[in-house]
C-alpha cells in the first residue's frame, strides 16, 4: 500500500444528514425578564387606574364649579331683587308720609331720604343688571323703565305745589305704578327660578353624563386590566416554560457529564490494561526470552564457537523486538517524529500503519507550509487523524480513506472521508471520541463539522487558526 500523496475528487454527493459542533456545547442562560414582565404588567394597570380617576376628578370639578356658579349667580339675583323690593316699599313710605303727614317733619327732610331711598335703587338696578341672563334682559329692561316711570310720577310729591292734587289720585296711582313694579320684579325672580331650574337640568345631564363616563372608564379599564393581566400571565407562563426548558437541558447536560465521565473512567482503564498488556505480552516475554538466551551463552562460555554464535544472534533478534515493541507502544503514544519532523510525517506514519494493520488503503494529500502550526496545533490534527482513523477502522467497513491537510492563508484545514456504511450524527455527541476531537479544536478556536451519508461514507472537517499558541 503506498501512502504518497495522491489528488483526491473535489466532487461529494449532497449530505443527508449533517452535524456541526458549536464552539460551546452547553450554554445555559437565566431569563430575568419575569419580574420586569409582572412589574410593567401592574404598571400599566396603576397608569389605567390613574387616568380614569383623573378623568373623573375633572369632569366632577368642572361639574362642582358649574353647580357653584349657578348656585351664586341664583342667591346674588335673589338678594338683590328681594333687596330691590325693600328699597322700592321704603321709597314709597317717604312718599306715602309726605301725602298723608306732611306736617311732621320738613319736605326737606323727606326728600333728601327719597333721594338715599332712589339711589340705593338704583345701585341696585346697576347689580342686577350685571347678573341677569340674556333670557331675564327684556324683563329687566321693563323693569327699569316702570322704576323710572314711578320716579317721575311721584317727585312733584315733593314739590310745594303738590298739596293742590288730589291726594286720593295720587294713591291710586302710587299704588298701580308700585304694584307694576313688584310685578316685574315677581316676573324676573320667577324667570330666576325658571333659569335655575335649566341650570339644574343642565347640570343632571352633566351628572348622567359623569355617571355614564365613569362607568365606560371603569369598564375600559377592566377590560384593559385584564388584557394585561393575561398578557402578563402568558408573559410568565412562557417564562415557566423557557425556564423548565432550560432545566431540561441542564439537567440532560448533567446525565450526559456523568456518562462522559463514567465513559472516560473506562477509556482511561482500557487503554491501561492495553498497555499493561503489550508490556506483558510483548516486552515480557521478549525479556524473558533474551534473559534465557543470556544464561544459555554463559554456559557456552567454554562450548562450540557455532552454537555460542548462534544464542548472541538470537540474543539480538530478542532484542531488536523488545526494541521494536517499546517503539511501537511509545508511537501509539504519542510519535516522536511529530516534535522532531512536524505534522506531515507523523500523519504519514499514521496512514502507513493504519494501511498495514487492516489492509484499507489511505491516500494522504499534503499541501501548502504547516511550518507555521504550534506545538497544541500539531498535536490536535495529529490526534483528530488518529481517532479518525481508527473509528474507520472499527465501524466504518471502509474500503478506502481520503486524508487533505492544506495550509491556508490563516488557517489549516483537515478533511477526512471514507467510504464506509456511515452513522448517524444525531448519536454522535454521545462516545469520547467526536467529543474528544470537538474539545481539542475548540480549545484552539477552531470549528468541527461532521456529514454522514447512509452507505456513502462520512466526511469529518476541520479548520484550526493557523497561528495558535506555539510553545
């Protein structure tokens, strides 16, 4: 079988199956974001909440105001017109006195407190001028002018001249023209009350239309409540959910470190019982037989020259093998040409031993500088060859191997392919050996991809950075 380099097909049939290891295998994450959830949730129902009691406050404020003003506006025109009617009956007993006592007290004296007596009526007209609505105006306006109509009949009352009249014409007519008056200021306190009570349904329908307000709020409100508390709800029951997901894989990650580690255990007592072994079967053996061929020779110390040669060379050949058996142990070891020849060699041995242990030829390809690949470099595609190798040895019923190692620019890429019965890569975490090939091109940075074909064979690539950590 000859391991020289030999080109190998570009052309690979479309994978079926296909696994790629992450750099990390297990990465476990705690959502936080449970709490902010819940607390966003009860946040927006306090803002909910908030906005319909300000809503309602402002509405009932305005409500209260409007009430307020009404309520005033009714007692000043009330007061001012129950007022007005008192100046107007004290107005007419000045008149009434001078009519009927004139003899009493000056004219002066009774005219200078009609005059107070128009005045304050006056004043007082002026008031509720200001507080009338535009429904009590025309009213109002009569008012004041039969006031002013009643002033002018009854000032020549106080005019020395008056005593001349008729005193019995003068009443009727103080009386018609009074009694006009408190009409009017009847009418407007009736059109006060009329006004208020417009007001009152003015502000039932404000009050209704609070009520109705309120109880949309409210029930907006609920409703927006319960949509964020069942989003809130669903929030937290996909969190549950994403955490008990998350305790899974932990938990399975766990189950699979014991395996790994149960496996290891084992791998590490198989591979010393391996040695134990050679070393026993082997080496011992080897040196017994050599320490029996040294007896032998010191009992022909003094024999025939032809059988004494006869036991050294047999005494060499024992030795050679002994040699020979410790060289091979410390090769599968770990080769010594890999430290002193490089990557190229070691890999070339490697083939060259695989080829003479199963008979499966190898063809290696070897291209670019790997002068450049560091000590964990070399030692990680040397062993990713090695455990290639023999899981083609053992599972693959391969009948041929394809080895590419090329340098490039920054990297080292490394393909393997056989043309065995190939696995499938959804069990290929669980042995030592893949794991054990992902761990060491992790440790470098670099990436592992696996594809496997049913009765097609399987495909390993890896890339390493070039330039690695060189001891």
């Amino acid at each position: 079988m000859s391991t020289q380099p030999r080109r190998v097909s570009s052309e690979t049939p479309e994978p079926d199956l296909q696994i790629a290891f992450p750099r990390q295998r297990l990465k476990l994450t705690v959502n936080q974001s449970g709490p902010v959830l819940l607390a966003g949730g009860f946040g927006i129902l306090v803002l909910l909440i908030f906005i319909t009691g300000l809503g309602v406050v402002s509405r009932a404020t305005l409500l209260f105001n409007e009430v307020s003003t009404i309520n005033t506006k009714f007692r000043r025109l009330s007061l001012d017109l129950e007022r007005l009617r008192s100046d107007m009956f004290l107005a007419g007993t000045y008149v009434r006195d001078q009519l009927f006592d004139s003899e009493s007290s000056p004219v002066e004296d009774r005219q200078n407190q009609f005059l107070n007596s128009r005045s304050t009526v006056e004043a007082r007209l002026n008031e509720i001028s200001e507080n009338v609505s535009p429904e009590q105006r025309a009213e109002f306006d009569q008012l004041r002018t039969e006031i002013e109509e009643y002033w002018k009949f009854v000032e020549p009352v106080f005019d020395p001249d008056a005593e001349t009249r008729s005193v019995r014409a003068v009443r009727r007519a103080l009386a018609s023209r009074r009694d006009s008056v408190l009409a009017i200021a009847t009418a407007i306190g009736s059109i006060n009350e009329d006004a208020v009570q417009q007001r009152r349904r003015v502000v039932e329908t404000a009050q209704n239309d609070l009520i109705q307000y309120t109880r949309r709020m409210t029930l907006l409100s609920s409703l927006l409540g319960l949509i964020v508390a069942a989003a809130a709800g669903y929030g937290n029951h996909l969190l549950q959910k994403q955490a008990d997901q998350q305790r899974l894989k932990t938990e399975r990650a766990e189950r699979e470190l014991r395996s790994l580690s149960s496996q290891l255990v084992h791998a590490q007592e198989h591979e010393r019982r391996t040695i134990s072994r050679e070393l026993h079967d082997e080496v011992g053996q080897t040196l017994t037989g050599l320490g029996i061929e040294l007896s032998n020779l010191e009992h022909l110390r003094d024999g025939a020259a032809a059988e004494f040669v006869s036991h050294v060379a047999d005494a060499k050949r024992l030795t050679e093998e002994t040699l020979r058996t410790v060289r091979n142990i410390a090769m599968g070891l770990r080769p010594s040409m890999l430290d002193d020849s490089g990557i190229a060699p070691a890999v070339r041995w490697q083939a060259l031993e695989l080829s003479r242990r199963t008979g499966i030829p190898v063809e290696l390809q070897i291209e670019g500088d790997l002068g450049g690949l560091g000590d964990e470099g070399r030692t990680c595609l040397y062993r990713v060859v090695q455990e290639a190798l023999t899981n083609c040895a053992r599972h693959a019923e391969a009948k041929t191997i394809q080895i590419t190692m090329q340098a490039q620019k920054d990297t080292v890429c490394l393909s393997i392919r056989d043309d065995g019965v190939g696995f499938d890569t959804s069990r290929a975490r669980t042995g030592l050996g893949l794991i054990g090939i992902e761990e060491r091109v992790k440790e470098l940075g670099g990436s592992l991809a696996v594809q496997s074909w049913p009765n097609r064979g399987t495909l390993l690539r890896v890339e390493i950075p070039l330039a690695n950590r060189n001891s």
